[in-house]
C-alpha cells in the first residue's frame, strides 16, 4: 500500500511518476491525497494502466481531491456510506483478500479545513460502526493527509492504531500522512520513502504480513532495490530533455463524475 499528497496529480508527468512509485514498490494500492482533478476532467487524466481508479473531486474550490488506485485483479467496490458533511473529502471502497473483507478510506483533511474536524470524526466513526455491525470481523483502514485531524477517537472506539512511524516525519518535522486500521498485525513493516513526485510530502509505503503484495522476494531486498530505482528514476527525470507525457492545453469536459465501477453497496 503506497500513500501520497503529490499536491496535485494535474502537473506535467505526475500520473506517470505515480505510476512508477507504485510499480517500483509493487503496491496493490495506492492512496492519493490532494489530487485536484476536477468533476469535468474525464478518466483519461487519472487512469493508470492495470489499475482501477476511484475519485472524489473537490467542486468549486481549487485543490482537493481524493483518489485510490486499486490492481485491476482486486475486485473492489466504492462504498456509498450514509451521512454526509459538507466539503469533506474522503473515498471508501471495500473488497476482500483471501477470507478476510477490508473497508479503506482514503481522507483528505486540509490544515484550514472548511467544516468541523469533529463533524469529519463523526462521520468516520459511524461509517466505521456501520461496518462492523455488519462484518465484525472487517479489516478497517484509515489513510491519508490527515493533517492535525485528532485520532484519538478512533483509537478509543474501535482500537485503531496509527502505523506511521513518529520519528521519520513525512513533511517538514511532522508526520501528517498517516495510516489507522484495527489490525496492525497484518501490517508490520511501514517506511516513509521519497516519491518520484516533485512534492513536499513523503510517501508512506505499508507492506501487509500475508504476502498480498506481487513481489514474493526479501522485505530489505525490495527496500534496497525500490530506493535505488526510485532514486535513479528521479536523477534521469531531472536530467533528461522533458518530453513525451504532456497534458493538452484545453482538458474535455465530462459531465458527472469519474470515480470507479458503478456497482454500490449501501449502509
């Protein structure tokens, strides 16, 4: 599971750089903070080959935006929750690996949010809530920018623990890109890595405990060889003549809204 605040996926190659962190680190899943696509950019400026996509745009105001990119061989589903806040910006999909049925909400809380953080924690909790009522034994799963939004609730109410690692922030001295779930077990190795994307934010790059990650080879191994990819990659970027992916100067307009497959399953 790869986490990221690119500040935007619209400048010049990021969905392709994206696109490469997550190959390079052979994530499953890649959450999206701060993506600032908009309702009438087509599929077309967030489709990442052999990926699914799920978007939520931010309307009106510049910025925002949250999106999760899935591998194709997941069967996912966007969960359409009860309750709504207004300008909240979160996505939450389900699908199950193995036996085990997982809930992922990929969330993005600006530092000078419009609504109440506590509303936001609200809502949260009671989609939570929903979701173990009726699959008690759910992996839950809360990532993203979150800023200073106050986890402890999630903590108290259903024993979620924050996985990333204090001591290496992910922008500046702190540690705002964060990952939650009620099941730290299944996720014991989290690094905090550089992404190929021009941003301020580290990536946070989550590897589970039952192998549901492609590569089958030594945790340090892959470590070692994505860093150095990675690293690599990022030095031909700056070096090399710009060429090749580049956005067209006027985007189509799409009416509605791109965010994954149209099934839905209501709590």
């Amino acid at each position: 599971m790869f986490i990221l605040n690119p500040t935007s996926l619209t400048k010049n190659n990021a969905k392709q750089l994206l696109a490469t962190d997550a190959t390079s680190c052979t994530a499953d899943i890649t959450l999206v903070s701060e993506t600032r696509f908009k309702p009438h950019d087509d599929s077309s400026f967030s489709d990442i080959k052999d990926y699914v996509c799920f978007r939520y745009d931010r309307h009106k105001r510049r910025g925002g935006g949250v999106c999760l990119y899935i591998e194709s061989h997941i069967k996912a589903t966007h969960v359409q929750s009860t309750g709504v806040v207004d300008k909240t910006e979160y996505l939450w999909i389900t699908f199950v690996i193995g036996s085990q049925t997982v809930f992922l909400c990929c969330c993005y809380h600006p530092p000078k949010p419009s609504n109440s953080s506590t509303e936001l924690i609200d809502l949260l909790c009671g989609h939570i809530n929903d979701f173990l009522s009726s699959y008690p034994n759910a992996v839950i799963i809360l990532a993203g920018d979150l800023n200073k939004l106050d986890w402890s609730k999630f903590e108290v109410d259903f024993g979620m623990t924050q996985l990333v690692n204090q001591v290496r922030p992910t922008h500046g001295k702190s540690v705002i890109d964060k990952c939650l779930t009620n099941r730290p077990d299944l996720y014991p190795t989290v690094h905090v890595v550089s992404s190929l994307i021009d941003t301020k934010h580290k990536a946070v790059l989550i590897q589970s405990s039952n192998n549901t990650m492609k590569d089958q080879t030594n945790n340090s191994d892959m470590q070692t060889a994505a860093h150095k990819f990675l690293g690599d990659m990022q030095n031909s970027m700056r070096n090399s003549v710009k060429v090749g992916f580049h956005y067209p100067s006027s985007r189509p307009e799409f009416t509605g809204r791109v965010d994954g497959p149209r099934t839905r399953v209501h709590f």
